[in-house]
C-alpha cells in the first residue's frame, strides 16, 4: 500500500509540476516557450531637470505575452502600471514602451531611480533600473547684453569701435564666434567660454577707414551644442541722419539691457540730423547721453565735449554726461548729430499737459453709463480690456499728476520667456467704455504710446492728435506684446504726457 501511494503521490506532484510550467496562472493563457520577458531599452540613464519632463522608452517582448509593466520611484512618487490586457483585451508579445513623467519645477533632488519591471502572463519578471539625474541642458543660451541690430561706426583716423555683449548659460557655455564676412581677422573670431555660466565680451573692431557696410553674426554655443545668435548690420560711414536717436539715464551697459522694454527712452526726430528729448527730471542730478544704438554706449556715445561743455562729442571714450541739475521739472533738450551743438530748457508739470482730459484721476467723474445716472472712480491700468485694466491699476505720481506706476505695493513678478500681452486702459467694470486708452508702435518692441481713444474723448488743451504720431501718422492698433528675458521683480512707470513707458527691475 505504501508503495502505491508512493507512486499516486509522485504522479500527481508531477502533473501538478507539468501544469505549473507549461500552463499559465493568469486567466488560462498558455505558455510558448516559459522565458522570461525581454527588455531592451533604449536607455539606462536619462539627463532631465526640474521643471521637465522625461520620458523611458524601450522594446519589450515576450512569446507567451507580457500582461503588465510597472515602473516604480518612492523619491518621485512614481507608481505606474501599464496593464496591457486592460488596454488590449489580451497580453501582448511585443510592445513599445514610451512613458513620460513630469518633474515639479521645485524639484530639489540630483538623481533618481526608476525600476521599470515587465510581467508576461505566466507571471515571470525582468527589471531595470533607469537613472535620472538632474543635469540635463536643454537651454540655449541667453544674451543678457546683446549687440544692436543696426551699428554705425564714423569714418576717423582710426575707424572701428569696441563690440560689448554678454552671454549666460544654464550649464556651460562652450565659447562665442563673430562673423563679419569681409573684414580680416574676423571671420569666425572665436572667443572660448571655458565652460563658464557667463561670459562678458569687450573686444575692439577696425574697419577700414572707407564707407562699407558688412553684417555680423555673434553666436554663443553651449557645451552641448546649443545655440543662440544675434545678427547685426554694421555701417562705416561720415555722420548719419539717424532714423532713431535715444536717451540713456543709465550708467551701464547692464542697465540698458535689463529692461523689458523703454530703455533707453526713443526721442522725437523733428528734422534732418536733429533730435528732441522731453524728460522728467526725478531728481537733481541726474546724468544722460544720447545713443542711435539702444543696447550699447558704443560704437557712438552723444555727451559732453571733455574740451568744450557748449559742444557735443560722439566718441564713447570722451563723452561727459550731461547733468540734469533741477529736480520735479521737464527738461525738453534738442541735439544736432551734424553740427555737435545742444539746448536745453526745463518747464514746470503744471504747463505739461495729457490727452487724459477732463478727468481727475481717482475721484468720481467718470460716467458709468454715459447718460449722468452713475459717476465712478476714474483709474487707469494695464491689462486686456477695460475691466482687467482693474487689476493691475496705476499708482499716480505723488508730485507729476502725468506719471504712473505698476504695482501700487508688493512685488510684481516675471518669468523668463512669458510673452505678455495688454493695453493702457482707463478701467470701467463693465468692461467697455474705453474712452482712455494707449497702443504702441511696435508690439514685440514697443518704444512709445500712442493715444487710441475710440471716443475720441481728448484733452483739448493737449498738443498731441488722437490715433495720430506726432509725425502725423496713424497709430496702429497694436497691443504691447513683448517677451521677457530675464526673469525676475518689475515696476511699470508710464508716462502720460510724453506717451512713453518702460518696464524695469525692481529695486
């Protein structure tokens, strides 16, 4: 008896052992050849950052067919399962892996593991660790201090000027070329970066002393190969009739470059080689040039001839700024580029006017419905319609009824790359009744504002046309849509009787 139960005890251990390996446990699904599955990923270690996202990508197969992948990271909260017979209604021999994650922008941690684990039906497993670490580039770098898109450099004893930019990066700056096709020695001038973050660039151009006109390319290149280039237009020549002409109250090439825009500040240019600037004065004191360039002092710096103060001079070695000596007034100041002389007057706010008309900012005189029934507040601010222009109100000057600032208290704060887009608006609840309103001239690149008014609801006293430049041409309908460089804390002050705005870091 002991052998026969021997024997049904060994047979049945055995059917029990044929079943287990050649049958599947999950839902009756046979076994083919009972391997494990097979991973073959096209990664083990994947840079990233915070903020981004990555992505584990792979083939998997297996012949009886994989029912599920996990992929699993306790530092991430990562808990995955890709259930493939859910998905199919069946396992699947072969299948493509390709999940993505995102990583919280205030992630603080370097690396991180990720175990990817495929299942096939019969239950058999496989594993692979994936590392994450947090040192990827995917920026390219950024020119903090950019070369002018247009440069005039004058015909002298020795004609050239001295090329400023800087350039940052997020990793590793590998080095910067200047191109200027035409000119020896500079035709892929390579400056190397040395894996630097940033690097600020002072390097002296000579020209032939005869009028030409060459372009420049400046490229910045990362120590992964990514790029980012400006391009410039150089012209050698006798002294220029300057489309553009503007007034620096800053000291540094920094300063002029930090802004999202209104610095330097565009001035008027009522005839050929002169130029007018209104300014108001803050404080005593304060130091000014006059550039045709906008990022730069050089190639031409407009300032105080060193050997004669009645006079101008154009050389940024030599140039003395000019001193505005009385505070709380506006200085209107004309330049001739050809003839190096310069005036200057001052007149007080209260001859200053604004298109802003009859109303008084912040008191109850603005009619709500336009039938007499409802006066409200009267604000301005910036934003996409009359009733966004509510939240983001101006501040009004303490001592210039003319001059207005954004925000009224606490920080304003802007993001690298956000693209913004609004008008200066008066505000109304309702949302309409936009009898007070600006546009500017160029949307990326606004430099002024002009008055837009759909009303027509114009001070009478103000010198300026509604819908019109001072030049006579029409004012587009164009939103302020610039991009920010760098991010960071802002103030908005906004001009109304010079129709000029800037936006600049935050003290």
């Amino acid at each position: 008896m002991k052998k026969h139960f021997f024997n049904a005890t060994f047979w049945a251990f055995l059917s029990l052992a044929l079943c287990t390996t050649a049958c599947s446990d999950d839902d009756g699904y046979p076994d083919v050849d009972g391997q494990n599955p097979a991973m073959a990923l096209t990664t083990d270690h994947i840079q990233s950052a915070a903020g981004r996202t990555f992505t584990i990508e792979g083939t998997l197969t297996d012949a009886d067919g994989i029912s599920s992948i996990s992929l699993r990271c306790a530092d991430l909260y990562l808990n995955k399962t890709i259930d493939l017979i859910e998905i199919y209604g069946e396992p699947q021999t072969s299948y493509d892996l390709s999940y993505s994650y995102s990583l919280s922008r205030e992630e603080l941690g370097e690396s991180f593991t990720v175990t990817v684990t495929v299942t096939d039906v019969g239950g058999r497993q496989v594993s692979q660790d994936v590392l994450v670490t947090m040192d990827g580039d995917f920026e390219n770098p950024v020119f903090t201090v950019s070369p002018s898109s247009e440069l005039t450099v004058l015909i002298a004893a020795e004609t050239g000027f001295t090329l400023n930019f800087s350039v940052t990066d997020d990793r590793a700056l590998d080095y910067v070329v200047i191109n200027i096709p035409g000119l020896v020695g500079f035709e892929n001038f390579e400056i190397p970066a040395n894996g630097q973050t940033s690097l600020d660039v002072s390097q002296r151009i000579t020209f032939p002393s005869e009028e030409a006109t060459y372009e420049m390319t400046v490229t910045a290149v990362d120590r992964v190969g990514n790029e980012e280039t400006r391009t410039s237009t150089i012209s050698v020549s006798e002294m220029q009739n300057f489309p553009k002409m503007y007034l620096a109250d800053v000291a540094t090439t920094a300063e002029l470059n930090s802004d999202v825009f209104g610095v330097p500040m565009l001035i008027n240019h009522p005839a050929e080689y002169q130029y007018r600037a209104r300014y108001y004065n803050k404080a005593a004191g304060t130091e000014i040039f006059f550039l045709p360039q906008k990022t730069d002092f050089t190639p031409i710096c407009f300032g105080l001839d060193p050997n004669d103060n009645t006079k101008l001079t154009y050389d940024p070695e030599t140039a003395q700024p000019i001193v505005l000596e009385e505070a709380g007034v506006y200085y209107e100041i004309d330049i001739n580029v050809l003839d190096l002389t310069y005036s200057m007057r001052t007149y007080p706010v209260s001859e200053a006017t604004s298109p802003m008309g009859h109303y008084t900012y912040g008191t109850q005189c603005f009619d709500r419905w336009e039938n007499g029934t409802e006066y409200i507040d009267f604000f301005i601010g910036w934003g996409g319609s009359p009733q966004d222009a509510g939240n983001h109100l101006f501040e009004q000057d303490a001592n210039n009824p003319h001059l207005f600032y954004y925000p009224t208290e606490g920080t304003w704060t802007l993001e690298a790359g956000e693209e913004m887009n609004f008008i200066i608006s008066n505000y109304h609840p309702d949302g309409w009744w936009d009898h007070v309103e600006w546009r500017c001239d160029d949307s990326a690149n606004p430099e002024k504002f002009g008055y837009f008014s759909k009303k027509n609801d114009v001070n009478p006293n103000w010198e300026g046309t509604n819908q019109r430049w001072e030049d006579g041409t029409v004012v587009g309908d164009n939103w302020v849509k610039p991009t920010v460089t760098v991010g960071g804390n802002y103030r908005f002050e906004f001009d109304a009787h010079l129709g000029r705005g800037k936006i600049v870091p935050a003290n």
